[in-house]
C-alpha cells in the first residue's frame, strides 16, 4: 500500500479524513496510516474537522473517537 502524498499533497488518510468517512479511516489506520503526517500545517485532526462540518454530528464524534 502506497503511503506516501495521492492529491495535491494529500495523503489516503487526509482524503478519508476530509470525506469522514468512518471506515476507509478505520482501515487506514488500521494499515498503518500515519495520524501525524501534517503538510503546511494541516493535521489529521484539521481534515476531520473541515470534513466533518458537511456531516452530521454523529458521523462526526465517530471519526473522532478513532483519532
């Protein structure tokens, strides 16, 4: 599995992030996904909040709960 930058920078993990999407983040993690990688400053934690501002609440807290 590639680990390295897909979009513009951006890693799988990122785009999951951003899209909280609950389980792509599950297995990504679960593959070994680095929750730390940042670029430019973004963190894993940013992608999920201006992700999750598109998704309920819920969907939200669980994405979060896996960080």
């Amino acid at each position: 599995m590639s680990r390295g930058p897909i979009e513009g920078g951006r890693t799988a993990l990122s785009c999951a992030l951003s899209a909280c999407d609950v389980r792509k983040v599950a297995l990504l993690l679960d593959a070994g996904a680095n929750l730390h990688d940042s670029r430019g400053g973004y963190t894993a934690l940013i992608d999920a909040a201006y992700g999750g501002t598109r998704r309920p609440d819920e969907e939200l807290l669980s994405l979060l709960r896996l960080l």
